[in-house]
C-alpha cells in the first residue's frame, strides 16, 4: 500500500463493521480496497492517474468495473491528505451508514 492508502485503511476503513479487502483481485486489475458488501471499490490515486494515459486507463478500468456492478470511487492523495475527515463520511454514505 502507498502511503496515502495505508493512511486511508489505518485511520478509517479498519474501523468500519463491515468486511474491506485490501489490494483485491478483480479479473485482471488489482483495486485498492474492495468492501464486498456494498460493490463498492476505493481508489486511492497519486498524481499518475492525471496524466492523459492515466486518466485513459483509469476510464478503461472503471467501465470494465462497473460493467460487473461495481461503484467505483476515487480519492486523490490530496484529499486522503487535507481531508480525511470528508473522504470518510463521503464513504459512509455510500455504504448507507450515515
């Protein structure tokens, strides 16, 4: 895990009641965090996923995800960084735990 992922998953997702999977195998792609329940996967993105080929590869692998019924979500390390406290309540509400 980047350092903004382990951030992420040490001070919030770990403590959340429901099951989260770390670096999950889908297919062909490896996602950041899966919570299995809710369909849902995180993505936590450093500054290559801005470049033109990583926002083309980011919208390749979002549409295969969701083609499967996967909500895809993604936070950048900034906001993993200044933010934290509205990265997670963005996820409680998508998981219906608000």
């Amino acid at each position: 895990m980047t350092k903004y992922e382990y951030r992420l998953y040490a001070s919030f997702l770990s403590t959340l009641p429901v099951k989260v999977c770390r670096q999950k195998v889908i297919d062909e792609y490896i996602v950041d965090f899966l919570l299995p329940d809710s369909m849902l996967i995180i993505e936590v993105d450093g500054s290559q996923h801005y470049s033109e080929a990583g926002i083309a590869a980011d919208t390749v692998r979002d549409e295969y995800l969701r083609s499967l019924g996967y909500t895809v979500v993604r936070y950048s390390n900034e906001d993993i960084r200044t933010n934290l406290e509205g990265v997670a309540e963005d996820i409680l509400h998508r998981i219906g735990m608000d």
